[in-house]
C-alpha cells in the first residue's frame, strides 16, 4: 500500500488499484495481446480465479512503487518497442492517476502470440 498525508487526512492506495491501472495500461498498448503470470502455477490460480490484475506484480514501500509487468506480445511486432511503450503507458498512467512516482516498471515478455493467421 502506499500512503500519501494530505492537508486533512491520509490516503492510502492499495497495490490491487495500483495493480488494476497498471494492466489496463498494459493491455491498451499496441502489440500486447494478452498478460501472463510469472509461473505455471501461477497461471492455474488466476484462471480459476479470473484475476483481474493478472500478470502485474506491485511492490510499494513509501515512496517508491515498483511494477513487474507479464505480458504476451504479437508475433511479427518489434518485442523491444512494444515492451518499451508497456512500460511508459504504465508509468504516465499511474503517475498521472495517483499522483506519485513510479520508481521502476519492469516488463517481462513471457510468450508472443499469432493472433490472425490467413
């Protein structure tokens, strides 16, 4: 969680919010088909539980929020432009949302996926 004193009072964020903005992001960036979970184990888990903050991992401590981001990435695109532009859309969107810094976005590409194939 991260906690911000204002004038009258504090406001607390959860990592589940963090979480949620960071993989609307994620999934509204060009090239990204689909998020993934760190583990095999993992994957099982969410899908039982339809997870809405699959594949983003939220570490707050303070001030500093670090994000781990899994994603599927669309085969025949630039993997490293797209991971990239994941990575800025979450930052902006979560700096612009909570009004705090991001401190790191990490993207991980775990699989690439052929969505149309003719």
């Amino acid at each position: 969680m991260t906690t911000e004193n204002a004038a009258h009072g504090r406001i607390t964020v959860s990592t589940q919010a963090i979480a949620t903005i960071a993989s609307r992001a994620a999934l509204g960036t060009y090239g990204v088909v689909g998020m993934s979970s760190r583990s095999f184990a993992d994957g099982i888990g969410q899908m039982l539980v339809r997870d809405p903050h699959r594949g983003i991992d939220v570490h707050a401590e303070a001030e500093a929020i670090q994000i781990d981001a899994y994603v599927i990435v669309e085969y025949g695109t630039r993997v490293s432009a797209v991971a990239n532009s994941v990575a800025n859309s979450i930052r902006y969107q979560v700096e612009h949302m909570l009004g705090m810094p991001v401190a790191e976005v990490n993207v991980h590409v775990q699989d690439l996926r052929v969505s149309n194939v003719d």
